[in-house]
C-alpha cells in the first residue's frame, strides 16, 4: 500500500514540530511535509501529490481558510483539515465550504489521528472503480442546489441575518411550500398559520433549514421516479424522520451543535443512493427491489450483489462531490454497516445508523417487512449499547416526529 502524505501548515514552529510529534506514530504508513504559510504550501503542491492538508487557521499572508480554498479548487481530491486555538463561529461558518473537517481546541492528538484515519479510510472506500463505472452509467447526477450554495454564502457572511435567509427560500416556490407545511404542522402548535417564510425560517431553526433545502434539492431531482421501483413520497417521509431522530440521538449524547446539524443533513440524505439508482438503472434496481422483499433480505445487500456497491455508498459519492463534510459523507456511506467506520465514540454516523432502524421499526405498520437491524456490538463498542431505549423513547414521546408524520400521509416501510 502507498503511504498517504500529508502537508502540515503553521506559521508557529512550535506547532509545527509538535504536529511532528503527534504524528510520528503514524509514520509506517504517513510521509509528513512542513509549511510554514500558504504560499510555501502551494508551491510544494505543485510538485508533490498530497492526500491531506491540514492547515491551522489564523495565519499571515494567507489564513488557513483562504489556502484551504484554493486547495479545494486546485485538487479537489485532497482531504482539507482545518484547526483553530478558539472556537470562532463567524470563522466555522466560513469554513464550511472550504475544509472537510474544523477541529477546534482542546482536540486531542488522538482525536487528531482519528479524523485523519477516518477520513481516509473514507476517500478509499469511495475511491472505488465499481462506484465510479456505475455512476458514469447513469444519465445524470444532481448538481448541488443553487438555494443551498446562497444559503451558505449568506451563513458565512459578516452578519449572517434570518431575513436574508428567508428571502433566498423565497425565491424558490417548491421550497417555500415544504418549509410553510412543516411550521405549520402540529409540532409548532401554533394558533395561527405562518405563510411568511422569513418568519418560518426564524420557528424553524437553521439547521433544520439546512437539511430541507438539501433534501428539497435532491428528491425535486427525480420527480419522474417509477413509484412501482421507489415511492418517493415514503422514501421523503423516513428521510426527514431519520434525520430528526438522529439530531435528537446526538443532543441526547450531548454532542455539539455542530454534530447534531451534521447529524441531521446526513439523516435527511441517508438514502440519496436509492434515488439515483432507482433513476438510473430502473429496470435491474426494480429487480432488486423485489428480490429484497420476497426474500426478506437488506436492500443493500441485494444491491451489493446485483451491482457490487450499495445506495449507501453510491448515496455518499454523490455527496462527497458536492464536498459535503467528512462526518455526513461517512455517515451516509456506512449507515448500515457503522463497524467499518472504526470505533471511537458516538457520532454522526453511530447516530444516523441507530436512528435509520429505530424510525423504520417504530413506523412500521402490522405484517410490514423490515430487515434493517442495529448493530448491536458496534453500540456497544462505542458505549452507547444501553442507550437505545432511551432513543427509542425519545422517538415515540418526540414532537419532531410528530412533526414529520403531519407532512406526509401515513407510511409504508421501505
Ligand atoms: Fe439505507
Ligand atoms: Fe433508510
């Protein structure tokens, strides 16, 4: 195997050389170069292939997230890693678009390898010429909503402001209409119906906001689905529980509010994969369809065989194109499979894997197939084996639930 280099940038040389340190336990498998500001590091890109760059953030001459986005542009296939001495919200919404992972202080040097192991781990998985091979098959991929991409222009700005928010939504009319139902739903129990989004977008919370516009985006993409393959309608209604559950999972975990945002958009787009495989392929995907519930097997696994990949990993490629953030593209690759993703505690994925079963059995109805199971040495590896009863009764006492069940008619199990 080819050791994965990786380029370290910090204009203190005693973070540099303590950076060093931490990684010297890696060095069987890692080469590590210096660089003490952005241009130093540019220049050595242009003559060595790197797999990661992790850069600190404030920095002279360039910051670390204005190199970190001219990395993205230059060799988008580079892990871009971020870190910061304090937390700066201004500067975490900044570099949203510009690195995979932002690691503020105290993270430790364990954390450290971790999220570099994790996220190669990742790139390798999908780095896969079968995913590649089936996805150059399929007549389209979604590009990354535009509402999105002003979303998170406006999220970064000096002065994020919720009116602004609420104009952008406004601009787009499906989007208006999901966003108007769900505050509108009885989850809010409001005496008065909101038709304003601005006012809606203030109710709502941004990262709910967030995860909608995503969700939006993908699923108005394939509104010419075969319901008879997929419904859509169904696949919605898990997807945005899913996503609710796993931001409720998370905050019980007591994660940040950047986890449980995280955990939400990966719930939201968990499934992404079915949809363009359903489109794509939709004579061979039907097949599959059928033989995973005649023969009471995991979708995902009939998927593995017929086309050697899985919507969870195709789901997360996509995904990973639109430069997604490492925690949500993982998650959404191993959602049924979370042992793969090594154990080192609860998180985004742990919480979008555990809410994908417990949402489809608590929805589902008498005599309905449902093959997806925990895993229950995973939760327990990763501590959390005790904790599913209190997720499941989160789910059933939860509003949000209650929330997403109002948006849609009732549910079959997918
Ligand atoms: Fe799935
Ligand atoms: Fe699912």
């Amino acid at each position: 195997m080819t050791k994965k280099r990786i380029l370290i940038v910090d204009d203190d040389p005693m973070v540099l050389k303590l950076k060093m340190m931490v990684l010297r336990s890696q060095m069987n498998e890692w080469e590590i170069s210096l660089a003490s500001d952005g241009f130093e590091a540019l220049a050595l890109m242009e003559k060595i292939r790197f797999d990661a760059v992790v850069s600190g953030i404030e920095m002279p001459k360039v910051t670390g997230v204005e190199l970190l986005n001219q990395v993205r542009r230059r060799y988008p296939h580079v892990i871009r890693i971020l870190h910061s001495e304090q937390t700066n919200k201004e500067v975490s919404f900044r570099s949203v678009e510009s690195s995979h992972q932002y690691l503020v202080k105290p993270w430790g040097f364990k954390q450290f390898i971790t999220t570099l192991c994790q996220a190669f781990a990742l790139q390798d998985a999908l780095n896969n010429e079968t995913i590649k091979g089936l996805v150059a098959k399929l007549p389209s991929l979604p590009s990354l909503p535009s509402s999105y991409l002003e979303l998170m222009e406006e999220l970064q700005s000096q002065e994020p402001s919720p009116s602004e928010v609420g104009q952008i939504i406004s601009r787009d009319v499906g989007m208006i209409a999901k966003i108007l139902k769900l505050v509108n739903s009885a989850y809010f129990g409001l005496r008065v119906t909101v038709s304003d989004p601005v006012h809606a977008v203030k109710l709502l919370g941004l990262d709910t906001i967030k995860a909608l516009v995503l969700t939006h985006g993908v699923f108005s993409h394939y509104e010419q689905i075969d319901p008879q393959c997929l419904s859509l309608e169904q696949l919605m209604q898990h997807s945005l529980g899913v996503g609710s559950l796993a931001k409720m999972i998370a905050k019980a975990e007591k994660q940040d509010q950047d986890v449980a945002t995280d955990a939400m958009v990966a719930g939201a787009l968990h499934d992404t994969g079915k949809l363009i495989l359903a489109q794509g392929l939709p004579l061979e995907y039907k097949d599959v369809v059928i033989e995973a519930k005649e023969q009471n097997i995991p979708l995902w696994r009939v998927e593995k065989e017929a086309f050697n990949t899985s919507h969870a990993e195709v789901g997360a490629y996509l995904l990973g194109l639109w430069r997604l953030p490492v925690p949500i593209v993982e998650a959404v690759a191993l959602h049924h499979e979370p042992a793969k993703g090594g154990v080192s505690g609860v998180r985004v994925l742990t919480a979008v894997h555990a809410a994908n079963v417990i949402e489809q059995e608590e929805q589902s109805q008498a005599g309905a197939i449902n093959t997806s199971k925990l895993d229950g040495q995973y939760l327990v590896d990763v501590r959390a084996g005790d904790r599913v009863k209190v997720w499941r009764e989160q789910w059933r006492h939860g509003l949000k639930g209650k929330a997403v069940n109002d948006l849609y008619s009732p549910a079959k199990v997918v």
